[in-house]
C-alpha cells in the first residue's frame, strides 16, 4: 500500500493548530479523502470530567487528540494516536524508558494510525522543541516521517515575524519541507496591515502564507467550563452545560453600586470579577448580561445573590484567589475545543473553507 501524504502541523502556544488540524481534517474528508491524524508527542492533562448527579472523575489525557479521535470518530486507540505523553517534568518521568524505546512506540504507532489513509495529519508537539534533547520534537518526527511542513502563526507583534522566520531558517537547515504558513486569529485592527505589510515580508523570506484568519471572539472565547477548569474554584450556582456559555469579556466589579449597571452594559457574554461580600455589584451585574459572576477570596456570596443567579441562570464560581491573581490567571485564556461544541466546529470548518487555500495545501503535499 502507498504512503500516505503527510502534513506535519505545528505552531506558537494557542495558535489554533488543533483547531485548524480538525477543520482542514474534516474538509477533505468531504472531498471523500480517507484523512489519519497522529500526534507523536502529547502533553498529559488533568482533565474533569462532571456528571449531572454533581460527580466528578479526574484523569490524564492529551485532550486535542480526544478532540480528534471522538469529532472524527477514529477507530485506533489513543496510545497509537498520541504514543507519549510529556509533562512539565518529563525528564524525570520518561527516565525509565531510552530514547530508543520511546522512537520505537512511536514507529509502531505511526504504522498503525497510518494505514489505509490517503493523507495524515500529524499534530505538533505542545511547543515544536519539546523532548529535543530525546530527539522526539517535532522537527525530529517531521523529518522522521517525511512529512511537509506547515506553520500555523500567531501574530500579535513584529517579533512574531521574526519568529516564523526564524523557524523557516531552521527548518531550511534540518532539510525539512516546510510549505508555508497561516496567520490565524488576527485581531481585526491589525488585519490589513498584515495583509500589505506582514505577508509581504513573510513571503519575501520564502515563506508562503496560504491564508489570513480574523479573529472571531465567538470562536475563540473560553467557556465557563474553561474558566472553571483552570481556576479549580466552587461552582456555588448554575446550570451543567458549562461548556455552552461562552465568556466574552473580562469585567472587574470594582466601583460604586451607583455606576455599575452603566459600566455592566458596556460588555455582553461578560465573566464579573468581585469579592463575594460585594452583593450590591454582584445583583447589577445580574442585571446585565453576564456569562458568569467570579467571587475572590473564598468569601461566600448573600443568599440573594444565589437565587438572584438561578433565577437568571448564571453560574456563579467561587475561588480562593485574590482579584488581581484571578485576572492574572484568566489573561490570554482562550477556548478549548470539546467534541460536544459541534455549532462552534462547524463555524471554524467554514471559517478555515473560505478564508484558507486548502487546495492549494493538499496539491502541495
């Protein structure tokens, strides 16, 4: 049986790879195109799990190949289609097993996942250089696998130009392919000059860009289950489907009473940031159109706040942090795709048609 062809697809943290890796998937897919995904080297999550009884069930996984395997409904295990799994220590942990033995699992996986498809997509690491001092980046597996190369650039300065050139130096001297690049998540104040100046600059330095995405907050926007995952805090009131209000906004409930709903109106889908002793703000903020209310300091809310939220049907999160640490923490956070949010990924499939040469891409494979 031939060789499938082989899109290796990497790119900056929260660039939308994963996104992208789904959408493009599911694209050729209905060009009746027979599409593998593989992921050589994940990065070992905690992720909760919550039933309706209230339950919950924590567990270690790579969650953009769950993502994968279920949206896309792949019949190989997980262990084939994410071989390793890396953590923060993972020199420590992968110290029992020799860099040979871990390049082995992964050939075997690679066999499998690879069998029978037309095309595979094989997902970068969490950063590109990740286990380079075990040879098991990505740049080690792209020119393992002999796959094209394709980056997925987030650009929010000049610097990150720079970078993408920089890494299609690299690229160029370990003799890897690399094909181009998508600028993706571009915010709209920025979107034509990255269209007169940054493209030409990138494409100057040999650098195809195949596409330029607009940011689209309805896209990208965490949800409460998000913002609940990464700040472990108590879910005080609201419904189960966390993982469906999309939190657009940041608020910080920090004013007088007598300006709040003003300043509440301003923003929609928004989380309110608020000690929990201040139930004057957290009942205006209710009054407006507020995804969740995010009480600081382990300080529990007025009864009225609770039923005022249940009857509006916002969740209310209380967390052990301070105001500003909350904010610290939030800043930069994005959604995370879930199997389940099939109105969010049939937007980013279209998105990805419209705005992406995918054509363009498969005819360079």
């Amino acid at each position: 049986m031939s060789d499938p062809k082989k899109l290796m697809i990497s790119g900056f943290r929260q660039s939308g790879k994963t996104a992208f890796c789904l959408s493009l998937a599911l694209i050729l897919r209905d060009q009746g195109l027979k599409v593998g995904y593989f992921k050589p080297i994940g990065w070992q999550t905690f992720v909760r799990e919550r039933f309706p009884s209230g339950k919950q069930l924590g567990y270690l996984i790579d969650p953009d190949a769950q993502l994968m395997k279920e949206v896309l409904k792949l019949e190989q295990s997980m262990e084939d289609i994410v071989p390793v799994l890396a953590d923060f220590n993972y020199l420590t942990s992968m110290a029992k097993e020799t860099n040979e033995a871990l390049e082995k699992r992964i050939e075997k996986a690679y066999s499998r996942v690879s069998e029978g498809v037309d095309v595979l997509l094989i997902e970068g690491g969490h950063i590109p250089q990740l286990l380079y001092s075990k040879r098991l980046s990505t740049f080690n597996m792209a020119k393992k696998f002999d796959a094209k190369f394709l980056i997925i650039g987030l650009i929010r300065s000049d610097i990150h130009v720079d970078d993408l050139i920089f890494r299609k130096t690299i690229l160029d001297l370990l003799d890897i392919d690399c094909i181009g690049t998508i600028l993706n998540n571009i915010p709209r104040i920025s979107l034509q000059r990255t269209k007169d100046v940054i493209k030409s600059v990138l494409e100057r330095d040999g650098l195809k860009v195949w596409g330029i995405i607009e940011e689209n907050r309805e896209l990208t926007a965490p949800s409460v289950a998000d913002i609940q995952d990464l700040m472990e805090g108590e879910i005080l009131e609201g419904p189960s489907n966390l993982d469906n209000i999309l939190v657009e906004d940041i608020l910080v409930g920090s004013m007088t009473a007598e300006s709040a709903i003003k300043y509440f109106r301003r923003s929609i889908n928004k989380a309110v940031i608020m000690g929990g002793d201040r139930e004057d703000i957290a009942l205006a903020a209710l009054e407006t159109s507020t995804s969740v209310l995010i009480l600081t300091g382990n300080l529990y809310p007025a009864v009225r706040v609770l039923s005022k939220a249940k009857e509006k049907n916002v969740p209310v999160i209380l967390v052990p942090y301070d105001t500003y640490t909350t904010i610290s923490k939030l800043e930069g956070l994005t959604g995370k795709l879930k199997p389940g949010n099939t109105e969010r990924i049939k937007k980013l499939k279209e998105t990805v048609k419209a705005e992406i040469d995918w054509k363009g891409i498969y005819e360079a494979l």
